[in-house]
C-alpha cells in the first residue's frame, strides 16, 4: 500500500500530508514532534454523519470522553449539541469546563467513588450507570446524604461477544467485570423503587469497542428490551435506552472509513435499531468515542536513528508507547506513512518501528513495509485521535507530548508539551533529617 491510501482526513497534496490546509512539516517544525494533530472538521463531520445516520430516532450523542477529552475537542463536540459519557471526576471536570452541560452527561464505571457520585449529583448529570449492588447502594448512600435524588440506569450486561479486534475490549459477555446480568438488574431496579433517593431513568449497556458489526448490537437491545418489557410490568417509567458506543472505525489500508462501508455501518445499525427503540418509547443514548475522533488524529513522530539488528531493521522515532500505547497494550494497528513523499527507488523494506523507551514492548509497528526512512525524516501514525493522547504516560520521565488542532485554514496549540517542572509537580523529598550522612 503506498502513502495517501486512506482517504478522509489529513489527505496527500503535492506529496505531502496536510492537515486542514496545513502542512504536517510545518506543523511538526512549529509544536516539535512528537505531536499530536486534530483536525476538528472531521470531528464534527463524523458526530453528524452519526446524527445523520440516525435521523428520526430519538437520539442524544454522548460523546465518550475517554476517546480524547482535550477541551478543544470536546467543545466543539459541545458547540454542536453533543453530551458526554464520563468515567471518573476528572471527566467530568473536563466536559463541564468545555462547555458540555451536566443535563446531558452520563457517568458509567465499576467503581465511582463516593466524592466521584457527590461531585456529579452537585452538578446534576443526567444519569449514573450503575454497575453492581454495591454501587447502586453507596449511590443511595451519597444522595440521602446530599438531600437528592440520583438518577440512574442499570448497565446490563447482555452476555455478547462482541467480535472486536483484542479480547480487552470486549465488555459485553458474562465474563468481564462490567453490568449485572439482565436478572440481577430488574432485582436492583425493584430494590430501588423502595427508595425514595434513587429514580430509574433508563436501561444501560456497553459491549466492546472498535466493532465493526451490527449484529452483537442488536443480540444486546434483544436483553435490553426484555428488561425494559420486565420493568414496565412492573410500572416503572423510564425515559432512555443507553446502547454505549464501539463503534468501529478503518486502521488498516484498503478498509474504507466508516462512513462509506468496509467497517461499521452507521445505516445499518440505525436501521436495525432505530425502530426497535422507537417502539419502545425511549429515547436513545449512544456513546461513541473512537467513531468521532479517531480517524480525526494523527500522531507525527520523528525519524532518530535507523538501526539493523540480527535479521532485523529497526526505525526508532521519537514517539512509542508512553505517547500511543494501542500497539503495545491492545496489538492495535495504525497506519505509518512518510509526512513528505520521496521517491523510492529501492522498494519498501520490512521494519519495526519502535519508540525510544527502555522496552520490548514499545513498538508502534512490527514487520510492516515501509519506504526507508532516514533520520530526521517525519512519520505520521493514522487513526490515532482515539486513545491516543489520553493514554499517555510519563513512564521513563518522558514528557507528554503536545498537542495541535485545525480547523479549515486556522491551527492552534490545544495543549503545550509538558515542562520539566510539570514532571515533579507536586512532589517532595522529605526526612533529610533521618538520612544518614555520607562518611
Ligand atoms: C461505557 C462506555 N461507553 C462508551 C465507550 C466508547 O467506546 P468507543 O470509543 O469504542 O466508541 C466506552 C469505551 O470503552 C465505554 O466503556
């Protein structure tokens, strides 16, 4: 596959990749690499190709903030109306300061903190995805303290497989630590009604991410609506279906980008599940993170050193896994391909291209074809606006990295690269007195 074969965001002109009507040389040159570039326009064309998709469901997008929760893409998620799914106080600080009003916030996790649940109920979000008994319980717990009431859905937890690329991100099968089975959550739904601090406002579930089929979803809303017929039975008035997000989005050269087919298709599952939802009276959730930034980002990285070793070629560039840890943690493949098209007479070679952390592990391709870069040339990793960035580290005290965005002609620095003062912030070397001297 040559460069410029994935089409979509940060296309190939003049044989270089832009971004917006920027260079990504120039980017790189001005923000230092490695650098993180978000093209905000393909954001908000992804959330409407998803809100297109779905005309005439009832459909509230909560934006899944784990995906990429930088302000400046979290408020134009806001400018266009979208809410946000959260997982921890931090989130939630994130898309309230980016604009996101608490009304159309859902916060899922298995274990919210108490300060977590107070901090949420203060700022009114919409609904707690309660996950277990105990939550549900300390939920309660918190609220009558507070002199509230706590909204809240169970997340089911529907037992699919979700077909997804690494078991880690399959979330909906018995096995993993998410939601109740659809038994348990009609218990914890009657046990609720007997409290007048707790209100049940929809039925939850999240199978996995980065699926690429309709059919596990709608396997899910079949568990789904069998729970909502059995809490209707029971009298209970519900306004939403919350069905998570996952959905799948192309990595790999010759699959086309989701909104022409190759990888989920939104129709298709609109289709499926538009009508469904809308018989039951319910307003739909979805949560889609990677669907709305990942092919929205890149990653640029910067050639260091070209290395042989053994029957190996190995190109070390400035960025690996403390900056995108997907194809270390999850195997996740990215696409890399030269900023700056060169000719290249000898062919590709077979390279891993590795990050310079002190790991085997810190790789971000292994065996994969590439014209040969040379040192100081620039590499651009595709499909890296979903879990890139926010699954950063400062492991082997490497700074995290900056991050840019653009929009048509206009490009902003959304993030400086952390300082070495920001790598000790809050830290002391306290007990001097107890050292022992030198002798
Ligand atoms: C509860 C929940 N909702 C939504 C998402 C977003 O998934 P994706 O980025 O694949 O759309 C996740 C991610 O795992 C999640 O855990």
């Amino acid at each position: 596959m040559g460069p410029g074969v994935l089409t979509g965001p940060f296309p190939r002109r003049d044989g270089v990749l832009h971004g917006g009507s920027h260079r990504l040389d120039a980017l790189a040159e001005e923000f230092g690499t490695p650098l993180y570039v978000y093209d905000l326009d393909a954001v908000e064309g992804a959330y409407r190709r998803l809100l297109d998709a779905f005309a005439g469901v009832p459909l509230d997008v909560a934006y899944s903030v784990k995906a990429n929760g930088a302000l400046a893409v979290l408020h134009r998620l806001a400018s266009l109306g979208a809410g946000a799914d959260i997982v921890s106080e931090g989130e939630l600080f994130r898309a309230l300061r980016a604009g996101i009003p608490a009304h159309r916030i859902v916060f899922a996790g298995v274990a919210k903190s108490e300060a977590e649940m107070e901090a949420a109920l203060r700022a009114g979000i919409r609904a707690f995805n309660v996950e277990s008994a105990g939550e549900l319980e300390r939920l309660d717990g918190v609220a009558e303290r507070l002199g509230v009431v706590a909204p809240f859905a169970v997340r089911v937890n529907p037992d699919v497989l979700s077909p997804t690329p690494h078991e880690y991100t399959r979330t909906g099968h018995a096995s993993t630590k998410f939601g109740v089975g659809p038994d348990e959550a009609l218990e914890l739904y009657a046990r609720a009604r007997a409290r007048p601090t707790l209100k049940a406002v929809g039925v939850d579930a999240h199978i996995g991410s980065q699926i690429r089929e309709v059919e596990p979803f709608v396997q899910a809303l079949a568990r789904l609506e069998t729970v909502v017929h059995g809490l209707r039975a029971q009298g209970e008035a519900l306004e939403f279906l919350d069905m998570g997000g996952g959905f799948g989005v192309a990595y790999e050269p010759g699959v086309e980008p989701s909104d022409h087919g190759g990888t989920l298709d939104l129709r298709t599952l609109a289709r499926e599940l538009g009508p469904r939802v809308r018989a039951l009276g319910l307003r739909l959730i979805l949560e889609p993170g990677r669907s709305i930034v990942g092919e929205a980002g890149v990653m640029l990285t910067r050639v260091e050193i070209v290395k042989r070793s053994g029957d190996k070629v190995f190109v070390v560039v400035d960025g690996g896994m403390t900056e995108l840890i997907r194809p270390s943690h999850y195997g996740g493949y990215h696409h890399i391909e030269p900023v700056v098209a060169r000719p290249d007479p000898q062919g590709p070679v077979v390279v891993d291209v590795v990050g310079p952390i002190c790991e085997t592990g810190d790789f971000l391709a292994r065996d994969r074809a590439l014209a040969l870069p040379r040192p100081g040339d620039l590499l651009a990793v595709r499909t890296a606006g979903a879990y890139g960035f926010t699954m950063a580290s400062n492991y082997n005290a490497r700074r995290r990295p900056a991050e840019a965005a653009v929009s048509g002609d206009r490009v902003e620095l959304i993030r400086a690269r952390e300082s070495l003062d920001d790598l000790i912030r809050g830290e002391r070397m306290p007990f001097d007195d107890l050292a022992t001297p030198p002798s």
